[in-house]
C-alpha cells in the first residue's frame, strides 16, 4: 500500500512537471530570433545593450488564440525599462511582429501561459 502511494505521488509530479510543454517550440523559436535581435543591436549601438537575450532574465507571455508569444525584459544595461516585444506564431515560422504595440497588448490581455524569469 505505501509503494502504491508513492508511485501515484511519483506519477502526479511527473504529470506536472509536463504540463508546460504545449509552447516550448513556438518560445524557443521566438527567444532564437530575440537573441539575433539583440546581438545585432549590440553590436551596431553605442555600448550601452546587453550583448545577448537571456530567457533567465526576461517574462514570457503567450496568447494561443491570437497566436502571439510576447517577450518582456531589459535590454539596456544601464536602464531598468522593460522592453516588450512580439512574436506571432499562427504559422509554419514564428515572426517577430513589426509595428505592434506589444507593452498595450500585454496589458489588455490575459496570458495562457507565463514565466516570470524577471528581477527586479
């Protein structure tokens, strides 16, 4: 009886710990693409970017119905403003969303699913 309760204990963390998987291609895409983002903008700025995207560092917003994954950090580093970009997955490729107002959409929205990495 006690084997029986710790494997069905067993068997309900591992079933949770599972659970986040449904977008992790779609973030990894996304965190790939913020990354060259980021590099090219470090490498063309004046000194004051971060060299590279770190999802350690940053917030991940994902919307399944209008199919946007929104990644929030710092990516100055002398400035503690959060910077919110958008990402749309409704296709084949995820695409970085030119034009769109991500801190508004990130505010007016409920998240399906989020990861909190930022620190104050």
């Amino acid at each position: 009886m006690k084997r029986l309760v710790i494997a069905i204990f067993l068997l309900l963390i591992f079933m949770a710990g599972c659970g986040n998987d449904k977008y992790v291609k779609e973030i990894d895409e996304a965190v790939k693409l913020q990354n060259q983002k980021q590099e090219q903008l470090a490498k063309n700025g004046n000194g004051d970017r971060v060299d590279h995207f770190e999802l350690k560092d940053a917030n991940i917003y994902v919307y399944d119905k209008d199919k946007i994954i929104i990644l929030a950090y710092k990516p100055l580093s002398n400035d503690d403003e959060v910077h919110y970009f958008g990402y749309d997955f409704s296709g084949k490729h995820v695409t970085f969303k030119k034009d769109f107002d991500s801190r508004r959409y990130y505010q007016q929205h409920e998240a399906d699913y989020q990861e909190e990495n930022m620190t104050n």
